[in-house]
C-alpha cells in the first residue's frame, strides 16, 4: 500500500512538470496494483490527454471508470467536466458540472461559475461542433453565471441595462497600501513584486487576496495590472476577477470595500462579460 500511495504522489507531480509519459506508467502501476483506486484512473486520464496518440473515448474511459469507483465524489465529475470543455464537448460537460451541482450544493456556486466561463469559451472557440448557435452557447452561459451569483433573469437585464449606460470605468491607479497591509499574506508579496514587477501571478495572487478580504477595488487594480502584462490571457484573469469580486464582495457585504450590493453585481457581471467578448446590450437581448 505504501509503494501505491508513494506512486500515486510521484505520478502527480509528473503531471504537474508535464511529464506525461513518466506519469503514464506509474499510474498504470497504481491501477495494476489497486485496481479499485479511482486515483489511478483519473491519473491515467490526465496524463492521457496529454499524449495525442490516446483518443478522447479512450480517455473519457478512464474518467468514467473513476467516477463508477467513487460516485459520490463531486471533484471527479469536475475533473471529467473539464476535460470535455477542453475539447468542446458540451453536453457530457454540463451533464458533469451539474451533477458534481448536485451532489455538493455549498460548492455548487462555484461550480456554476466555472462552467459558465467553460461553457461560452469551449462552445465559441469548438463552433464548429456544437449542434446549438453560438447565440445559444452565451445564453446558456448567462444562464449558469445567474446561478452562480443567485440572480433571476428579471435582476440581471437591470444590471446589463445599468452596464449599458455606464461609460467604462478604471480602477484607481494607485494601491492602496494601508489596506493592502491590512490583509494576511499580502505584505510579503509586494515584497516579492517589488522585485518581480513583470510577473502577473504575483498580481493575480495579491487580487485574489484582496478580493476575498473584501477589498474588490485593490483587488481590481491588481488584476487589471495583469491583464496589461499578460493579454493573451486576459479573459481567464477577467473571468478570476468577476467571480472574487462577486464571491469576495457578497461574503464581505458591507465592508472593507464592498459596501453595496448593487456595486458588486455591477462590477462582477461587467467582467464576466469582458472574459467571454458579450457586450452588455447583446447579454440582455438574449436574456429578454
């Protein structure tokens, strides 16, 4: 047992430095030695898809074996949904997210907002594949970002209809640094950052912070520093940036920087429309 746990922990850390063959074959060695272990066969599946000669069937096996070991755990639906939105599946997608919904409800607010995000972005970039428009694939994700934030569709136009009118805001040009300092773990990042000014984690990790302390407007300027830095990536960022205001925002309500609801609706709704390229207008047409 000890040999499968210490090849279980190798094989994962394979996966992380991007050694998928070397990860392949300890996991095969965890599935021979365990074959009721559902770590094995998720392992097996994540190094799998990244070898181009192993087909999507022959890896959605190897979640499914996976998931009919351990039923009841929402992260292996999670980890088959992810891989499906990868490669445009959809529908197996959805299927996925939605029951790992139903089986853990205190997450099921981030799971929404993970799929919404996956949703638009797999759909519009595998077009090609889907048997929905692509007017459909963002409404359906509008839809899941509504559950996500716990807003009915009457709630939503009004905030897209107060998104149109609003000119596009910037946030403050400057930190504010007393309350930066304020935050557990911050401080020693902007230390890092002093030195690593061009690195967007180091952002992306200080807005994260902020945002979760209630300080959405720091954390907005942090983020929107790494979108600068890092464009190509900018939609994950802006997608990060919607749910930490929202989820940050709502769970501070009434401090720090998150004073009003409406505020926080505001800002979370406008970028988690800039991370999929859905203006506001044509969120609310297809929402009406």
């Amino acid at each position: 047992m000890a040999d499968v746990e210490k090849d279980i922990g190798v094989g994962f850390d394979l996966l992380g430095q991007g050694e998928f063959n070397k990860a392949k074959l300890r996991f095969n060695k965890v599935i021979k030695a365990s074959p009721d272990d559902p770590r094995g066969y998720i392992g097996m599946a994540q190094a799998a898809a990244g070898l181009p000669k192993m087909s999507m069937v022959e890896v959605a096996e190897l979640y499914r074996k996976a998931i009919a070991l351990d039923s009841d755990n929402p992260l292996l639906y999670i980890e088959y949904g992810e891989y499906c939105l990868e490669n445009g599946l959809l529908r197996p997608a959805e299927e996925n997210y939605l029951k790992a919904v139903e089986l853990d409800k205190y997450d099921a607010p981030f799971f929404y907002n993970d799929l919404a995000f996956g949703f638009a972005d797999s759909g519009i970039k595998f077009i090609e594949r889907q048997v929905i428009s692509k007017d459909e694939v963002v409404k359906k994700a509008l839809e899941f970002r509504m559950k996500a934030f716990d807003m009915d569709t009457k709630d939503t136009v009004k905030v897209l209809k107060k998104l149109e009118k609003e000119s596009s805001t910037v946030a403050p040009e400057k930190y504010n640094d007393k309350a930066v300092k304020k935050i557990e773990g911050a401080a020693e990042l902007m230390d890092m950052l002093k030195k690593e000014e061009g690195n967007p984690y180091l952002r992306l990790e200080l807005g994260q912070l902020c945002c979760d302390a209630g300080y959405i407007i720091c954390g907005e300027r942090f983020f929107l520093d790494a979108v600068g830095i890092d464009p190509e990536n900018a939609k994950y960022y802006y997608n990060d940036l919607s749910a930490g205001i929202f989820f940050g925002g709502m769970a501070n309500l009434g401090k720090a920087e998150a004073k009003e609801k409406e505020d926080i609706h505001l800002s979370a709704w406008k970028y988690a429309l800039r991370a999929i390229k859905v203006d506001a207008t044509a969120a609310r047409e297809l929402l009406e």
